[in-house]
C-alpha cells in the first residue's frame, strides 16, 4: 500500500521560509516523477514543482527562484524549500507522483503565511 505522509508545515509571516517533507512507503520512488502540489479551499489542486528520478526539476512560474524541491530516493524522501512566502502561498500542500495517483493523496500539511 502506497503511503505519502507530509510534514513542516505551519505559521510563517510573509517573506519566511519553511521546509516542507514528504516521506513515502509502498513504493520505489526509483520509478516515478515526484511532485508537490497545493490547494486553496474551493480551487483545484496545483501541481507547484516536480523533481525527476534524475533529479530533473521544474517550477511553477510563482515558485521559480523561491521554491526548491529536492528528494532521496534511497530514504524515500522528499522536500520542499520555500523561501519568500507569500500570503498567496497559503495552502494545504501534499506531495505524490507526477501525475498523480489518486488513491495515493495524503493528509497533507497546512502552511499558512500571515503576519
């Protein structure tokens, strides 16, 4: 059974950072595309960046420059670095593959950027 559990989320004034984690069960990370995805109540789910199994990256135009996603497929881990947050960034973020799996979602973590 295929597990994603995030974590690092929290209360952050505008302009902090946070690190976000996303750790994985059930699976060989080996063979998938990993991304981390954000939703706002009453929007869809967005994909914000995704790593290859390479470590082939790609962003967001609004994350570019202030996200960065990192991951280890041997611990089966993956990360998320934000820096410069926004009030726009306020979600609740879950990691999974790209694309993604729906019986795979997780709790995911709420990030909440407010002074």
């Amino acid at each position: 059974q295929v597990q994603f559990v995030e974590s690092g989320g929290g209360l952050v004034q505008p302009g902090g950072s946070l690190r976000l984690s996303c750790t994985a069960s059930g699976i060989n990370l080996n063979f998938y595309v990993m991304g981390w995805y954000r939703q706002v109540p009453g929007k869809q789910r967005e994909l914000l960046a995704q790593i290859s199994s390479a470590g082939v990256r790609y962003y967001g135009d609004s994350e570019k420059g202030r996200f960065t996603i990192s991951r280890d497929n041997a611990k089966r881990t993956m990360t998320l670095q934000m820096n410069s947050l926004k009030s726009e960034d306020t979600a609740v973020y879950y990691c999974n593959t790209v694309p993604s799996q729906e019986s795979w979602w997780g709790q995911g973590t709420q990030v909440t950027v407010s002074s």
